[in-house]
C-alpha cells in the first residue's frame, strides 16, 4: 500500500533544504507561520518540524518567537572534517580489506559515481555533487554500520551548508576527481593502508577549503 508523506516529513525536508541550501541564512529567526505559509501546512507539523531539526543542530527554538537557524562556526566545520576522517577512513581501509568478490563489486559502483561525476563536471554541479556524495556513501555503507551510515549523512549534510558560493570551481571539481581516483585504485587493489592515505589526502583538501585547521 502507498503512503503518502506525512505533513511534518514534508514541512521538515523543506524546511532543512532551505537551510542547508541557505536559503535560510545562518543567523535568521524563521517565524512557524512563514514556514506553514510556504509548505500549505497548519502550525503543527512545522512545529514538529522544527523539533527534529532542533535535535539535528540546526535550529535553535524560541517559543512564540520562531526558529533560529545555527550559524555555522568555526568549532563545527573542525568537527565536522575531524569527524569524516575518522568516519569515512576506517571504512576505506575496511573495504579496502574485504575479500576480492566485495571489493570488485564496490569499485564497480565507485566507478560508475566516478563517471558521473565526470559527466557533471562541465554541464551539471549538482549532478556532480549528487555523485561526489554517493562515491562516500557507497564506501560507508559497505562498513553495513548503520550508525556510521547515518552519522555519515548527517556529516555530508552539516558541510553542505558550509560550501562558500563559487568555492566549488571547476578545477577543484577536476581535483576531487583525481583524489576519488586514488581511493577507488586502492579498494580495488586491497591495500587498506594506501585506502586510509588516499581519504586522509583528500581530506586535507576538503579542510582547506572549508578553512579547518584539522
């Protein structure tokens, strides 16, 4: 049987999206009735809403005033970078050391997310974010830890929002390229040690450009 989504599924992927696109800028307080305007909702379910985004850090609630949206800060693009390091480098080398017909397998879909983010890299940037990200997940979720596959998702969120306009140049995308590169030749290869290297470089990458000192 079909379910249709829920009005408070429905307020809190709106209302998260403008967040993390920025359409909601970090600083701005969101009144519940401008939220319920633009997703067609009553006051409950943007309520219910805010609650889970609350739980996710991302808003700050103030009752009979509104929602807060977090700035973003300096100590969480830190932990957010230390965190992806820990997160997405232990999976890459356990990966990396999973028995030859798994490690194929893997680097057959981080090939096919590889050739989509080339395809993306002149016509289509979200098509090439889209596929940058699945490149991760697929490597995190071969783990089968599901907490670390959520934390993961949370993780790719919180540096969505984080991205500076226009940080994201074609040759950084030409870069991010090679980098996913090295960690696919070293899944397929089975050397976890060259695996974590590979995440630990293109890491570095990702904190200088978010400005991180870890």
């Amino acid at each position: 049987m079909y379910l249709k989504d829920s009005a408070t599924d429905r307020t809190y992927r709106f209302a998260k999206d403008a967040i993390l696109s920025r359409r909601y800028a970090g600083g701005e307080l969101v009144s519940e009735g401008d939220i319920a305007a633009d997703v067609g909702v009553s006051r409950t379910p943007v309520r219910e809403a805010l609650l889970r985004l609350e739980a996710e850090g991302l808003v700050r609630l103030y009752p009979k005033r509104g929602a807060l949206i977090v700035p973003v800060s300096q100590q969480e693009i830190n932990d957010v970078i230390e965190t992806r390091r820990l997160v997405e480098g232990f999976t890459a080398e356990r990966a990396a050391g999973a028995g030859e017909s798994a490690r194929l397998d893997l680097a057959a879909a981080l090939t096919g997310h590889l050739e989509e983010m080339r395809a993306g890299l002149e016509s289509d940037r979200h098509a090439f974010i889209l596929a940058d990200r699945e490149f991760h997940r697929a490597i995190v979720t071969a783990s089968g830890n599901e907490i670390l596959i959520n934390l993961y998702g949370s993780l790719r969120d919180r540096q969505l929002r984080m991205m500076e306009e226009g940080a994201r140049t074609v040759e950084r995308m030409r870069r991010n390229i090679e980098e996913h590169s090295a960690i696919l030749a070293a899944v397929r290869a089975g050397d976890p040690a060259a695996a974590r290297e590979a995440v630990r470089a293109h890491m570095d990458s990702a904190a200088t450009l978010l400005g991180s000192n870890r």
